[in-house]
C-alpha cells in the first residue's frame, strides 16, 4: 500500500510512520515543518510542505492509496493558523483524495469537539460545543468530512483522548519534569476525578484496522480511548510509584487555580491553555464501544500503563530533553513560564 501521512513529523506521524513502514508498505511523511531524516529508520518519502498550499501538496496525494490526516495547527498557535490550517488545509486533503479516488481517508479530529460536558460517558452523538479557535476549527473540520463522505470519498473521523507513548513532550514534558525532580503536582479541584487518555501505539493500531478494514460502516465517526482508567490521583500515584518520585498529589481550589491560569494565559506566561485547565478537574472520559465493536479491537494499555511507558522513555532522555529547544509541538518541551516559579514552591 501507499500511505501518505500529513503531519508526518509529529509525534502520531512518527509513530505511524515506523509501524507503516515495518510492515512494508510505502510511506510518504507530508509536514510544515522540516524533517530530520536520521529520526526514520527505513526509506520514506519526505514532502515538507503547507496543506493550506493546494497546489504544493497534490502530487503526495495523487500517489497515495491512503491518507492518515494527522496534519493539525495545535492550541497554542496563532488564532489564524489554527483556523486556516485546520480548516482550509482539511478541505483541500478530502478534495485532492476524491480527485485522485484515494481508497480512505482517516481524519484525525480530537475530543475537544465536545467542549467541557456534563455528562459521561461522551457519545459521538452528543453535542459538540467549540473551546477556543481549536475546538471550533476541528468542529468545521469534521463538517467537511461529512460532505466529502456525501460526495462518495471513503473516510473514518477519529476523535482521540489526549494520547501520550515514547516520545511525547509538550504538557506532559512540564509534568514529567516536577515528578523527576520529586516535586509536588498541584491539580486543579481534588484529583478525585476520573480523566481518561489514550496510548499512542493503541492510536496506531486502531488505524490499522480502519484502514485494513473494507467496511463502508467505517464512513463515520468513532471516539477512541483507553479502556482502563482511574482517577487523576490514582493513575499519577501510580506513576509516582514507578518512578520511586518523591512527588504527590498537590490539591488546589479549582475557581481560583482556573482564574489564575487564565490570567498566565493572557498575559502569555504560562503554555496552559484554556481547555486542557477548564476539564483538568471534572470527569473526561468517552465511550469506546461503538469503535471496537465495529473494527472488532480494544486498546492495549491503561492510563497508567501510557503514562508509566512514556515517563521511562523521558528518564532514558532526559539529558538530550534538556539539551534540545523547547516549542509548539507535542515533540518538543514547552516552556515552563510562570509554573517554573510556581514548580520552586512545591
């Protein structure tokens, strides 16, 4: 098969990328940003380019049986380059994949579709309510899934759990860092709240089957979750555990935490950004049972098991962690701001 990743040097790309191309398949990596090819063990096509630019990435698309549209502007972009990006460069994914009769696209959207809801567990078919440029821009997204799914294009929306493996920086970098220094994790509200994640290589593995599979019942839209979780104080304690940390659940007033968090926000000091603080305290956790009922799989790995995995691979690269540049992306650390002094008070 020829596959094409779009945001093929991020963490999900790298991740499919190596299982893709393990199993023989032709792997074409499409990104913004630049690759580093010494990161690919195996022959892969790399295509930097901007999915905005309909022109610049036809060809990838014309040579492609399949398209794994992972390719996303992240929360803590600019407003413009989220919306543009996320919307505009989906629309000329779908239309280029039904141009050239790809078999299947699958659409990477994300659980912040559903905004901060009430209830739980979170169906497909629940409201979807946009927090912030993000939310909005994966919400107009998936419209246009649907008018391609319409039109005859064969394509599955995905809707993941915050998804964490070897590998992954970003938010979890600054957690991982307070727990190798044996510091205090200050949570917003109790931490008796149940928060469900996803391990990326169950992400991997759920999307090959989508793409194996020869279903038109994959012209829909799935949530996808780890199947086993606790409570954000049970599942971080056992991380804790693991990695003989000194650290423990720091509980905070959730009004005043979220208030001050939104200040650092504005006032650009702190890389949380409103959603990831306005659920960081209420239960967050979707039905999984219409995806593995139809595909017929279930994941692999608790919340724990994900998090354990990833911190290990985090200790094993601290040094290199610390040495490299920090940014935008899941990949990268991102910088600390005002929670480096917070981080010296616990």
């Amino acid at each position: 098969m020829k596959i094409l990743i779009t945001g093929g040097s991020g963490f999900l790309g790298m991740h499919l990328a190596k299982h893709f191309q393990s199993d023989g398949h032709r792997v074409t990596l499409l990104d913004i940003a630049d690759f580093d090819p010494s990161e690919y063990q195996g022959k892969f096509s790399f295509i930097t380019a901007d999915i905005r630019n309909r022109y610049a990435i036809e060809k990838a698309v014309t040579d492609s049986d399949y398209v794994v549209h992972a390719a996303a502007a992240l929360p803590l972009w600019k407003k413009e380059d989220i919306l543009t990006t996320n919307i505009l460069g989906t629309k000329n994914i779908l239309s280029l994949a039904r141009k050239h009769r790809v078999k299947r696209v699958v659409y990477i959207s994300s659980t912040a579709v559903y905004g901060v809801p009430k209830k739980h567990p979170i169906y497909e078919n629940d409201r979807l309510v946009g927090v912030g440029p993000y939310g909005i821009s994966k919400i107009e997204a998936e419209k246009a899934c649907w008018r391609a799914i319409k039109r005859g294009l064969n394509v599955t929306i995905l809707r993941p759990k915050t998804f964490v493996g070897t590998g992954r920086l970003g938010v979890f970098e600054i957690l991982f860092d307070w727990i190798h220094d044996g510091k205090k994790i200050p949570v917003v509200g109790s931490g008796n709240n149940r928060y469900q994640l996803l391990d990326v290589d169950d992400l991997v593995s759920a999307i090959v089957h989508i793409i194996l599979s020869r279903s038109e019942r994959m012209n829909d839209v799935f949530n996808i979750g780890a199947a086993e979780f606790d409570t954000v104080r049970k599942d971080l304690g056992k991380v804790f555990a693991s990695a003989k940390s000194k650290s423990r659940i720091q509980p905070t007033p959730a009004f005043l935490t979220k208030w001050s968090l939104r200040f650092l926000e504005l006032m650009n000091l702190s890389p949380l950004y409103r959603w990831v603080y306005d659920t960081a305290d209420k239960d967050s956790y979707v039905s999984i049972e219409k995806l593995t009922k139809t595909i017929r799989w279930k994941p692999r790995y608790s919340n724990a098991d994900a998090l354990i995995k990833a911190y290990r691979w985090y200790q094993k690269h601290y040094d290199e962690i610390k040495k490299g540049s920090s940014g935008v992306t899941h990949r990268v650390g991102w910088k600390q701001g005002a929670l480096s002094i917070v981080k010296r008070l616990m």
